[in-house]
C-alpha cells in the first residue's frame, strides 16, 4: 500500500509538471502568436522602408515598360494587361506601405511615394478601361495621372538625394 501511495503521488507531481510545461510552452507559443501579428503589423525601420522601396519601384518601372510597349505595338489587349497588372501592383504597394512606421527624416518621402502610388493606380484603372472598352478619354486620363504620378516619384528621389548630401 506504502508503494502504491508513492506510485500515485509520483504520477501527481509528474502530471503537474507535465501541465506546467505545456501551460507554459502555450504561453510562449502565445507570445510569438502575437509577435508575429505585432510584426505583420508594423515594419520598422527606416532601411525596410528603402529596400522595399527600391524593389517595388523596379516592378513599377518594368509594369510602365510593358504598357508603353503594348501601345507603341498598337496592342489593346496586352496594353489592358499590362494596365491591370501595373494596378494591382500599386494596390499592393499602396498596402505595403502601410505597414512601413519610419523616422521623421523619411517621412515625406514615404508620403511622395503613396502619392505616387495612388497616382499610378488611377492611372492604371484608367488604362485598363481605355484599352478594353477603346475610349479616348479614358487613355487621356491614364497619361495625366501617370505624369502626376512619376513627378511624384521624381519628389521622392530629389528628397533621398538631399538626405544623402
């Protein structure tokens, strides 16, 4: 009987542990759970904020490049394509940089640059209609706000400039 009552208090502690680890192991995996959230979040830093921004304005600058080729091919179909991809990236992009907390220094730049992206998104919805339906207007648009929004681009490459002199 001595032995049995050993046994179970054994299991008991042996139970309780086990429950500790695992309450415990949850608890950390909870905390990394809402890290990550935290992380998906927010971006800090103003070096994310550049490396991303090179690399989605390369994608932008190939999107502008397929469009500008279709058209000189007289080329609807592949101009609305390129429309359409050229929008989704900015909507994309225009929620990426949400994401991006940056210090004062960069701040314009990141505002020039969601300029620039709501700029090319309209530009993009409008391509995409000019192309598919054939409507003049529609292409006219397309090229105003292209233009407005490479002149934003232009603001945001003059401001990196500066920082760096």
């Amino acid at each position: 009987m001595n032995n049995r009552k050993y046994v179970i208090i054994g299991l008991l502690i042996l139970m309780v542990l086990v429950v500790g680890c695992v309450s415990k192991e949850q608890t950390i995996s909870e905390e990394t759970r809402i890290t990550q959230t935290e992380q998906k979040q927010f971006v800090y830093g103003d070096s994310q904020f550049i490396e991303w921004l090179v690399s989605s304005s390369e994608v932008l600058m190939i999107d502008t490049h397929n469009i500008a080729d279709a058209s000189s091919k007289i080329d609807s179909k592949g101009a609305e394509l390129a429309a359409k991809k050229i929008k989704d990236d900015s909507t994309r992009y225009l929620e990426e940089i949400k994401k991006f907390k940056v210090t004062f220094e960069y701040q314009k730049t990141l505002n020039e640059y969601q300029y620039g992206l709501e700029d090319i998104q309209t530009a993009g919805k409008y391509a995409e209609s000019g192309n598919k339906n054939i409507n003049p207007e529609d292409l006219k648009l397309s090229t105003a706000y292209i233009r407005k929004g490479m002149e934003h681009m232009a603001l945001v490459t003059q401001n990196l400039e500066a920082m760096n002199q």
